[in-house]
C-alpha cells in the first residue's frame, strides 16, 4: 500500500473523510463517528509516510490530536526511510490550545505575528513556534517554514476550513478522500468550507480502491506539470481497483 500511496518531498497531501451524502463528520461533529476500519488502515499509512501533520486547531482540540502514534511496523519502515519523528503543526489564528494539547510531543504552533497568546506560546514551545501573518496565519510562509526544517511531506488533515484556505491558495498537490458507504442526515459540514472555489479546481484520479462498500481515492490536482504529477504517474497507478480486503487494507509493502 506504501507504493500506491508515495508521498515526494514538497508535497501537499490532504486526507478526509465523507459519508455518501456528502458529510464530512457525524451528528458529534467528530469525523471520527464516521470512519471505519478500511478508512483508519489508510489514515494510518498515510501518517507512516508524512513528515508532518497539518491540522487546524478547531479539529485537533475536538479529535484528540495530543495521543497520535505510528504503529510499529509502520515506523520501522519510517525509519529505514530515513524519516524522523511525526510532527504536528497546529494551525491557530489566536493561540488558545487546550493543555493536553500543548503537551504533546513534537508540537509546532502556527499562528499570527498579532496573536494575543504568541509570546506564552513562544515561553513555552521555543522554536517550536511559527508566527507567520497578520490577523490570518499566511499558509504559505508556514509551509516554507516547516520545509526549512526538513518538514517537507506535509500531511493536512482538515478540518473543512482549513481545506478551503490551503485550496483557495492553490497549495494542494493531492487528496486521499475516503467515501464511507453511510447516510448520516442533518447539517453536518462537507470537507471544503468557506468562499466559493473560483475558478472550481479541476482533479484528476490516479487510483480507486474498493473494500467492503468503502471507496479510497486518490485524486490528483492540476497545479502544474511539476506539483500535480505528470501524466505517466497517474497513469501507472489502476483507475480502479476491484474491491478485495487485500487490496483496500492490505500492509504496506
């Protein structure tokens, strides 16, 4: 599963989840209510091959963000690749973390030049602080911020809002988007939040897996030949896969 799902260096990979009806979170607001075994496998691939996560504070206070873990096989071969611990940058435009979260190894808060909290922040995380913006955290000086320290493979993984901040800056190379085979109803958000996309932003599909009514996708966006992947990679990879446990779930190679 590691081939299908390579992540290069500099690239901007997001991971969501929605139900068929187009929700990205259950009636809790927690994605978590909505995922299952087949979308957790994936997710946990995916953390195994990023240098770091990207996560906005509203959804890593509510998810519980503080206790992540790579499980062992999964980081041996991190290891053998070369790759270090997994960091966690926090995106806050005013710096209120819960204490759990301040706590958890390999924090990085992204915020705002203005922020009210910047210089508690800064006492207690040190380095580990990156103030980038003026009233709204400039995303992509963060990024080139975590790549100045060899966070280069960045993993963001919601929430809604900031998806559509990172998509309206044209900062996204890839999306893993899991389609769980439920109907959950109500107001829940969809993955994108916020303005309009314009212009809507056009993906094309380098693979399509299936297992137990679950669909993986990985969709690919047309930034540049460079950043989007070139035609010859989306077209090695299967448009779609028939549906086996293996194939959905199967360990990384």
């Amino acid at each position: 599963m590691s081939r299908l799902y390579a992540h290069r260096p500099g690239q901007i990979r997001v991971n969501m989840v929605t139900s068929l009806d187009g929700a990205a979170t259950g009636d809790d607001l927690d994605s978590g209510s909505i995922n299952n075994p087949v979308d957790l496998r994936v997710f946990r691939v995916l953390r195994a091959l990023a240098d770091v996560v990207l996560v906005g504070a509203v959804t890593a206070s509510r998810e519980s963000y503080a206790r992540r873990m790579i499980a062992p096989p999964l980081a041996a071969a991190r290891r053998d690749r070369g790759q270090g611990p997994l960091s966690l940058a926090v995106v806050t435009r005013t710096g209120n973390l819960s204490a759990d979260l301040l706590a958890s190894p390999g924090l990085i808060v992204v915020t705002t030049t203005d922020s009210p909290a910047r210089s508690t922040l800064s006492s207690r995380l040190g380095d580990n602080v990156i103030s980038v913006g003026r009233g709204d955290v400039d995303l992509p000086g963060a990024i080139a911020e975590l790549a100045g320290r060899g966070l280069t493979r960045v993993l963001c993984e919601g929430g809604p809002q900031l998806l559509g901040q990172l998509l309206r800056q044209d900062l996204v190379d890839e999306l893993c988007l899991t389609t769980v085979p439920l109907l959950v109803g109500g107001t829940a958000p969809r993955i994108v939040a916020g303005d309009w996309l314009r212009p809507v932003r056009q993906l094309r599909l380098a693979h399509l897996l299936t297992c137990d009514g679950t669909l993986l996708g990985r969709w690919l966006l047309d930034r540049s030949d460079e950043t989007a992947g070139s035609p010859s990679e989306a077209a090695s990879t299967p448009e779609k896969t028939p549906g086996t446990p293996s194939e959905a779930t199967g360990s990384p190679s």
